[in-house]
C-alpha cells in the first residue's frame, strides 16, 4: 500500500523539492501551505508521515501540533511528523520542540539527507 505524506511548508520551493525527493520513493505526496491548511487537511484524512515546516508566519509548527493534539488528538493519532528547521534552530532549540517530532530535517533540503531519516523513522 502507498504511503500518504503530507508536506506543511510556506515556501512552494520547499514543497516542490521534498515532493521531487519522496514521488519517486513510491510515496503519494500532498501539499498545502501553512498550518491551518494542514490541519484542515488532517481533520479529513490522517497522512502516514507529516513533514512540518518550523518557522510559519500564520502558524507555527509547534502551534500546528499544540491544535492538532488539544482538539484532533482526542480521535485521531498524530502520526510521525518531520521537523524542517534552519540549520541555526537546531542546536538552540531542538529541545524545546514536542516529544511527538520523530526527527529533524535542516534546510536546505538535500536528498541523501531525506532518504536517511526516513530510514531511521522506518519508512
């Protein structure tokens, strides 16, 4: 069966190179831009793996997971999400972020970097 990915990311750039990174990895990839249309997205339908961008201007990614988990998380599971952070928030404040992150992806996204984490969260 085909994984579902949702990609939350203000930057269409972004989105287009993890989509160019995942599609050919057999994995059916969704986009939207910013926070609340992920989680209108996932009020739908729960993707298998969430890849989540950090710094949003509307809504943050912590914020995303912060409404997922008071509202949608009372029925629905929150699956594996990626954190796609700069490089300069990764040692500052990787440990402020929420215990549901199963990993962290720097930016800019490099391939070989993808397929790695996605081999250690087992996908």
């Amino acid at each position: 069966m085909t994984k579902k990915v949702l990609i939350i990311e203000e930057l269409s750039a972004h989105r287009r190179l993890l989509r160019g990174f995942l599609e050919p990895l057999g994995f059916s990839v969704d986009e939207v831009n910013d926070a609340e249309e992920g989680y209108a997205y996932c009020m739908k339908r729960i993707p298998d793996l969430i890849f989540l961008d950090w710094d949003m201007n509307t809504l943050s990614g912590v914020g995303f997971l912060h409404l997922y988990k008071d509202t949608l998380g009372q029925t629905k599971k929150l699956p594996p999400i990626v954190f796609c952070i700069k490089e300069d928030l990764a040692q500052s404040q990787q440990e402020e972020f929420c215990l549901d992150v199963v990993a962290y992806l720097m930016k800019p996204f490099e391939e070989n970097c993808v397929q790695e984490k996605l081999k250690s969260i087992g996908f």
